[in-house]
C-alpha cells in the first residue's frame, strides 16, 4: 500500500521534471527514443502544428525495448510518424544511440551531415525525462536553444497508462538522482533543487522507490 504523502511526493517530482516551457517554432524536433510511442505522436502532432520543419528520431534498442522494437527505437518511431500523416521527406532517423547524450549527439551530428543549420531545438521526451534531456542537451549541444516538450498527460493518467505504479514512482526517483549526480560526472549542466523537491525525492527513497537509481 503506498501512502498519501508518497502519491503527494511523487507528484511533486512529476511537476519538477517538466520544464513547463512554451512551446514556439523552432530549427527542428527531435524525438527521444525510448518504450513510449508517445514521444512520437507528440512530435507527430507538433510538425502539424508548424512547431518544426524537420524531425529527427534517435534510439537503437534497449533490454526494455528489444521485443516491443526490434528495429530500432527511430526507426519504430519513424513508422508511427508516418502512419499520422506526417511526409518521409520530413523525419530523419538516428539509429544507434543508448543514452541521452548520445541522442544529442549524433543527432546533432545527423542534422550537420544532412546541412541542416540549427540554431534551437524542440527536444521530445517522456514527461518525466524533460528536465534530464533539457540539461543533457544543455551540456551536449551549448550553442542552440532547447524548448523541451512531452506528451501533456495529468500524472494519474500517467501511472494509469504505465499500469504500474510502483515502477512510476521508481522511475520519477532514478530520474530526480540523475540530475544530482550527473553534473560532477560531466553529463549534464546542474539544475536547481529546490527543498520541497530534495525532500519529496528523501522520503520516496527512504520508502523503498529505488530500482531505478544509478549504481554511480
């Protein structure tokens, strides 16, 4: 049975790993691979809108993605973005990144290959991962703007589409200590903390949401 105050906690840190930015046009959107076809129905729905001219998708497999995407996470994503409409002549894919640094990475050097000139980007990720991807990219790729963007999902609806709730909250925990630690490992630039934030991620590591925390 979870408690009230690690639902309230929880909530706390889904409210913190969105960078609530206002989404505007920009250089070109690049979608981050990982289990969630999300990622590419919002990147699909965002060049509709005129957001981006050009979408980029960037991931190999994972072990959480090698049955549900045996071709790749961009490629996977791709097919999703063509099936909503979206022209082949507009998504690029990426297929070999493991890591977020690597999706800015070799998406970056994707899109200098391709001479396409990027001066912001639109970084789509799970909801949860829009502030590590924006501070990833921050530290990656210093010279162009980031907007981060996700799916626009209440936080219940999300556990309710994962379907586990105990993974969700583990998973808003390894993603809150990522930001702690991977600045003085030189994979991110640092974010602000800030108390209620630090606490809420004390207590649901003191409760047992731990199975998603990094070993360094």
């Amino acid at each position: 049975m979870i408690s009230e105050q690690s639902w309230a906690d929880a909530r706390v840190l889904w409210d913190y790993h969105q960078m609530h930015h206002e989404l505007r046009p920009c250089s070109v959107a690049i979608g981050l691979g990982s289990h969630d076809l999300g990622v590419a129905d919002t990147a699909a729905a965002l060049y509709k809108r005129g957001m981006a001219p050009l979408i980029v998708f960037t991931g190999a497999t994972s072990p959480t993605t090698r049955e549900c995407m045996p071709r790749g996470e961009g490629v996977h994503y791709r097919e999703r973005a063509l099936e909503l409409g979206v022209p082949s002549s507009a998504v690029l894919v990426e297929p070999k990144a493991r890591n977020t640094g690597e999706n800015v990475r070799l998406s970056r050097a994707l899109l200098e290959k391709a001479g396409v000139h990027v001066a912001s980007a639109l970084l789509i990720s799970k909801p949860y991962e829009e502030r590590r991807a924006y501070a990833t990219a921050r530290k990656v790729w210093p010279e162009v703007e980031i907007v981060s963007a996700s799916t626009s999902m209440l936080f219940d609806d999300y556990v309710d589409s994962i379907g586990n709730v105990r993974l969700v909250f583990d998973m808003l925990v390894g993603a809150l200590q990522r930001l702690l630690i991977y600045p003085a490992q030189g994979f991110t630039v640092s974010q602000s903390v800030p108390d209620d934030v630090a606490a809420a991620y004390e207590r649901l590591t003191a409760e047992g949401f731990t199975s998603r925390l990094a070993s360094g």
